[in-house]
C-alpha cells in the first residue's frame, strides 16, 4: 500500500498489428490507473489490509468489510488482472513457445493446442458484456479454461465455481480492442496469441502446481 501502475517490459507500440499503442497507451494509463487509483481508495484507513498483496486481497474477498468488499473485488481485481496480462503478452517472435512440460498438459486435458486456443476463444466470445477467458491451474494441478465476468479473477471465492491459479488471461472488455477491431472481437481473439509471451506463461504454470 499504495499499489503502483507497473512499467510495461516493453514500448507500448511493440504488440504491433495485434494490438495497436494507442489502444495500449489508454488501457493502461487510463483504466489499470483508475483501478489502482479506486483501490488504494478503498483501503485507506484499512491498516490490516494494506499490507496483503493484490493476490491476497482477491483470495480474502469474501472475508472483507463488506462496505469495501465491491470497491476491492472490481478495482483489485482490474488491478490483478491487469497487471498479469501486460506480463503474458510480448512483441510477436519473441514469446517463445509452450514448455514440454505445459505442451503435454494442454494435449491431456484439451486434445490439441488448437483445440485449446478455441476454448479459450469460446470463453471469451460467450462472455456477454465485459470479462476475461482464463487458463487456470486448480488445486492438484490439472488445468481448466474458465471464463469470469467484468474485473473477477479465479482467485476470488464466491465469484465462479471453480478456482484456481490463473497463468494465462485475454482482456474481452471493449476496451481492450475496440479501438483497432470494433466489433469483431473474434479477429482480436486471433491475433492476440501472436503476443502471447509463453516464456512467462510457462513461469506461471510451473510455479503453481
């Protein structure tokens, strides 16, 4: 406490065609910003929780003050979001590829890896409104595609059924594509797995199993 806005790792023109910089430069500046912003709100003169990191305070949702228990849950969880979703992405060539390890998962549990990325998609195209297509690693380590509305997380208890670690996460917000896309969703759905960064998406994937 306070949360800060983190620095992109990389120039916010980098996930060029996949995602324009003016999209990047307003999605972050503006709407991670106000998520920040609102969050630290919320917590003023919270002394006990200040001190819990943005993955504590989504896993203790249902544990808050009830009269913050909204303002953490929207902004702490834009927050965490967020701040995963600048980390899994990286310039198109430079993402690597997914890990023996995390390839022989996804082929367990999905069948193929395209048969993944369509779940994924169709996570993300049935999403009515605004929220997010996750890949999550559940306790005991099998993996699941769940999707989650507005700025929840699978770390929040008492928003979906099934929880888990997230390490991978597309933003379907508006907001996120609507400056290069509009309405076609399903084309930014495509090309955003041209950025994503698998190197870090492999980081996640070993440390939470």
């Amino acid at each position: 406490m306070p949360f800060t806005l983190p620095s992109l790792p990389y120039p916010e023109a980098a996930l060029e065609p996949s995602i324009d910089s003016q999209t990047m430069i307003i999605h972050r500046t503006k709407h991670h910003q106000a998520y920040v912003d609102n969050l630290n709100k919320a917590l003023e003169g919270q002394a006990d929780l200040q001190n819990k990191t943005i993955e504590e305070l989504c896993a203790s949702l249902p544990s808050l003050p009830e009269a913050i228990r909204g303002a953490v849950r929207n902004n702490g969880g834009g927050h965490f979001n967020h701040s995963m979703f600048w980390q899994i992405m990286a310039p198109a060539g430079s993402g690597g590829a997914p890990s023996a390890e995390l390839s022989a998962a996804i082929t367990k549990t999905f069948g193929t890896m395209e048969d993944f990325k369509a779940k994924l998609a169709d996570g993300g195209m049935k999403r009515f409104g605004s929220g997010w297509s996750w890949l999550i690693v559940k306790p005991g380590g099998a993996l699941e595609v769940v999707s989650t509305a507005n700025q929840d997380n699978p770390l929040m208890k008492g928003t979906i059924d099934t929880l888990g670690t997230p390490i991978l996460g597309v933003d379907v917000w508006e907001h996120a594509y609507y400056l290069k896309y509009q309405n076609r969703r399903a084309d930014y759905l495509k090309s955003w797995w041209d950025v994503v960064n698998w190197n870090e998406v492999n980081k996640r994937f070993a440390a939470a199993k």
